[in-house]
C-alpha cells in the first residue's frame, strides 16, 4: 500500500541517515580541575582585610575621643545606634580583654563568633573544590527580618532607662 502525503504537495519525510563514530581512537579526557588553592582566593582575602582592619584597630585606640571620628547616628540623634562600642570592643579583643569588649557592646562577640564560622565555612566549601560564590549567602530571607527586628528592638531597648547596663563604654 502506497503512503500518501498528508497535505497536497508535500512528500512524506525520508529517515534520516545513521551515522557512526568511532569512541575508541579518541579517548575522552575529563576537564582539569582547579587547584585547590585558587579557590581559595577571595576567602583569604577577606580574612587578610579583616586582619589588617584589626592591626589598625588595635594600633589606634578609639577609646580616644574622635580617633576613628564620630557616630553620625548618634551625632544626629543623640540616640546608640547597635553598632556604638563596637571598634572600642574589638579593640578591647584584641587586647585580650573580654569582658570589657562585652560591656563596650554586647552583640560584639556573638557577631564575631557568627563571623569566623560564616568565613571557615567559605574557606572549607573552597578547600573542598565546591564553586563557591562572590559573596555567599549568609541568613535566609526570614532570618534577616528577624535579625533586623531584634536588632531595632535592641536599639530602642539600650537608649531607655532600663537599657542603661547595654549603654557603650
């Protein structure tokens, strides 16, 4: 039985022709990986800035009225913003006074500690040979309205009567 095009003036479709390649001539060789410590560029240089930040800091103290300038939150509302005592805390850290930096600014230590986890894990998701972003990913979205909550809760908080004992050193 003959086939018939479905339309006038079309012919039906030829198979199209098998073509074989040969896989044994040429073997197939796997991408080059990246050295391991290419990928580690931008975590260590982060963590070289910080460093370096930290030397300053520790260098030129900001116990000193206008050494490292003035708050302009504070300077404009006479309010502590969140960060108030944090250079003097990280000063006091690098000196190896802990609790002075604690009471220079409470959410210091906790911001440090998430700091140094957030970096080694940059650092070991390099290491292990895993893309790893620009700038990775910190907080999901819900946490980051959270934290921004709690953190204008403890700046309200810290300039009342009872928030005296948060107030910066």
């Amino acid at each position: 039985m003959e086939s018939t095009p479905s339309r006038p003036g079309r012919l039906p479709a030829a198979p199209l022709p098998l073509i074989l390649v040969d896989t044994r001539s040429a073997p197939v060789t796997a991408p080059e990986a990246r050295p391991r410590w290419l990928s580690l560029g931008l975590p260590l240089l982060t963590g070289g800035v910080v460093a370096g930040g930290l030397a300053l800091l520790h260098l030129r103290d900001p116990h000193r009225e206008g050494s490292w300038g003035l708050c302009p939150f504070y300077e404009l509302t006479g309010y502590w913003c969140p960060g108030c005592g944090g250079l003097r805390g990280l000063h006091n850290l690098t000196d190896g006074r802990i609790l002075d930096a604690i009471h220079s600014n409470i959410l210091l230590v906790p911001l440090l500690l998430g700091f140094l986890v957030w970096w080694g894990n940059w650092i070991l998701t390099g290491w292990r040979g895993q893309p790893i972003p620009r700038l990775p990913k910190v907080l999901p979205r819900s946490a980051l309205w959270i934290t921004l909550a709690f953190l204008v809760v403890y700046t309200v908080f810290r300039n009342t009567p009872w928030g005296t004992w948060l107030a910066p050193v």
